[in-house]
C-alpha cells in the first residue's frame, strides 16, 4: 500500500526564487495545454489525449528558455494533472453532475510540481532533499520516513514550501479485537454523541476566528490592489486559514484514532453534506468537518481491520429508541426526547442509539443493495 509523508522545505533565497521560476513555468505550460485542448474541440471537433500532448514536452524544452532547466518529469506531470482535471469533468457529466470545466490557473493558483521517478530528478541526500535545478534544500524531518520512496510533489501553502513523499510500504497488521461496538450520531451543537451516553465537544475552530477575520478583511478591502501592503495582508490571511484547518485536521485525526483503538465496529449516519451544505447551517457544517471524519475513518478502519456501518439517517432524531415511534412534532429547538413508552433521553443520544440499532441485523438494520437501510424497515 501506499503512504504519503509530508514534511516542510527550508529554501534559501536563491533556491525559493527558484522554485517560484518552475512553479510560475509548469503553470503556463498547464494552461497552454488547456487551451490546446479547447481549442481543438471547439474549431475542429478533436479530442487531443495525454499522449498526443505529452509528445510536446520535448519541444517545449526545446523552444521555451524557461523550460531549458526544468525536469522532464515535472512537465510531464503536468500533462497528467491536466488530463486527471479533464476526465473527472467527463465523469461528472456523464453522472449528471454539475461538471465543473477545468479551470484557467490563475497567478498563485498554482500549488506546485512534482516527480515521478525517485532517483530522477530528485533524491534524499542525507538530511536534505535534493532537487534537479534546485540543488540540496533542508527539511525538517519531524516524523520517521518509512517505505520506499516512489514519487515526490513540491508544494507552496500560504507562502511555505512542503514537500509530499508517496511511499510504498507493508500493510499494517490489524488492531488486535476488544469486542465493543458503538453508534455515532454526528451533530453540531456536539460534534459526536456516542450510543452509550459519551459526547465529544465541537470545537468550532472556524467561528473562534471570526472577529479577528472580519477585521482583517476590512484591512484588505481598503489596501490598493497590488499593493505591497495587500500582499502581506493576504498572505497574513491564508496563513490564518490553514491553522485553523490543521488545527481541525489535528483534532479529527486523534478523534479517529480513539474511536478505532477502542470499537471494533462503528456505526455512522450516511449523511450527504454536499446536499445539506446549501443551508442555513452551512458554516457550522464544514466548520464541523463531517466529510473529513467519516473518509478518513473508513480509511483508517481498513487498515486496522475495523468495520464501518453506514445507514440511512432519516428520522433518527425522530424515533423512539425503544418503540420505534415516530416524534412527528419534534423541533429543532427541543433537545430532550419522552415517550409513553418511558423513554426519557438527550435528543443526540436517542439518535445514537436508534443509529446502532440500524446498524444491527434485524428489523432496524435491514439493508438494500446499495448498502442504506430500507425507511420501512426503520421504522418498525
């Protein structure tokens, strides 16, 4: 299997000069490709594959001076990143989606350049990478590199430079089994309320910025466009942006590990953010990180030997964890959930329990094809 391992570049000035030089060159080239293709399909009805333009990398090395001391590799990579833009396009058309035409990359739109062979074009050498063109730049190794080493891409993330190794390495040997099962119901006034009664806070790191982003906002609203002020204000911003998303990140990736060293098997709610964003709730939502949490849980309980539960969430704040009725004038606004037949619980833990039950075999847990749980058989 393989594993991705990033750790952060310490250019010199000389050396982030030029890797701003082969960054702003595989973005012209990734645009000229572009139009290439439109243009081809638009005047001539043509379709132009990855192998028709992968042959204009040499005569792009030939012609263009900025392209002389460029790796071969890092231009072909970018054929590959266009044609990957393209056929996820195609997909999404062909699913009915909206396709999302690939995108003209703009300045600081580009993130970066990678290789795809270790040993050409790149290499590690002894503590620092070293780079075709770029010479030795420092890293910091804060985490043992593991496998062997495959493919290597050079990013800029709010004005540092990072590296990402792809790495082949053994597949891990499975947690050893502790017999316990839980059911998550995912929320937003808590993060996660557990089956057996266990909450997790939400953080809400988004919201802990807010002030502080308003104002630095209003600071760039009014700096002149282009200028040296603005820059910096930006580059202030996006640096504000992705700590609070590692700081989501960090937190998630702990939560996950807790919840697959302790269960062998985890039920969650098959939600669909992508259709709940465009509501009220939209900040709340993706501040919260659901989509992250659930891929990356069933990324990790695969590789651990954990079972994943996904089921149908329909009227799981609704109905009764013990008689299965159905709370038909429940609100948003009441929090705490009675039935005559002497149910008396929090409204997030009623729904935990409901979504464990769904995950089981029996009336509660009867599955389609597909995986979701029949509403009929949920509601009994």
């Amino acid at each position: 299997m393989f594993q991705a391992f990033v750790y952060r570049l310490y250019p010199s000035k000389s050396q982030h000069a030029r890797l701003e030089a082969v960054r702003e060159t595989c973005r012209h080239f990734y645009n000229a490709c572009r139009r290439e293709r439109k243009e081809a399909y638009e005047e001539r009805g043509e379709t132009i594959s990855k192998t028709v333009q992968l042959r204009t990398v040499k005569v792009e090395k030939a012609t263009s001076p900025y392209a002389l001391d460029i790796h071969s590799h890092i231009l072909q990579n970018v054929v590959a990143d266009l044609d990957k833009a393209f056929e996820a396009f195609f997909r999404r058309v062909k699913a009915g989606e909206n396709p999302g035409y690939p995108r003209f990359k703009v300045r600081n739109r580009f993130a970066g350049f990678g290789f795809k062979e270790y040993g050409n074009g790149f290499k590690v050498d002894g503590r620092r990478l070293c780079l075709f063109g770029i010479d030795r730049i420092a890293v910091r190794w804060h985490r043992k590199l593991a496998g062997a080493i495959k493919t290597a891409r050079i990013f800029c993330r709010a004005g540092k430079w990072f590296v990402a190794f792809s790495c082949a390495v053994e597949k891990p040997e499975p947690l050893p089994k502790t017999g316990a099962s839980i059911g998550i119901d995912l929320g937003l006034m808590r993060l996660a309320t557990f089956s057996n009664g266990e909450k997790k806070e939400n953080p809400r790191w988004y919201r802990g910025i807010l002030q502080e982003l308003r104002v630095l906002q209003r600071k760039i609203a009014r700096c002149m466009p282009g200028g040296r002020n603005r820059r910096r204000l930006i580059l202030r911003l996006q640096r504000m942006m992705v700590h609070v998303a590692n700081a989501r990140k960090d937190f998630l990736n702990k939560f996950v590990h807790e919840l697959i060293t302790r269960f062998d098997r985890i039920v969650l709610e098959d939600l669909r953010v992508a259709v709940m964003v465009p509501g009220h709730f939209a900040m709340s939502i993706l501040d919260a990180g659901w989509s992250y949490l659930v891929s990356h849980l069933a990324h990790k309980a695969e590789s651990a030997g954990r079972e994943v539960v996904k089921v149908d969430p329909a009227y799981t704040s609704k109905t009764c964890s013990g008689c299965g009725a159905i709370f038909e004038h429940l609100s948003l606004w009441d929090r705490w959930v009675e039935c005559d037949c002497g149910v008396s619980l929090d409204r997030d833990h009623n729904a935990a329990i409901v979504v464990f039950q769904r995950g089981r075999n029996g009336p509660l847990g009867a599955k389609l094809a597909n995986g979701r749980v029949c509403p009929e058989a949920a509601r009994l």
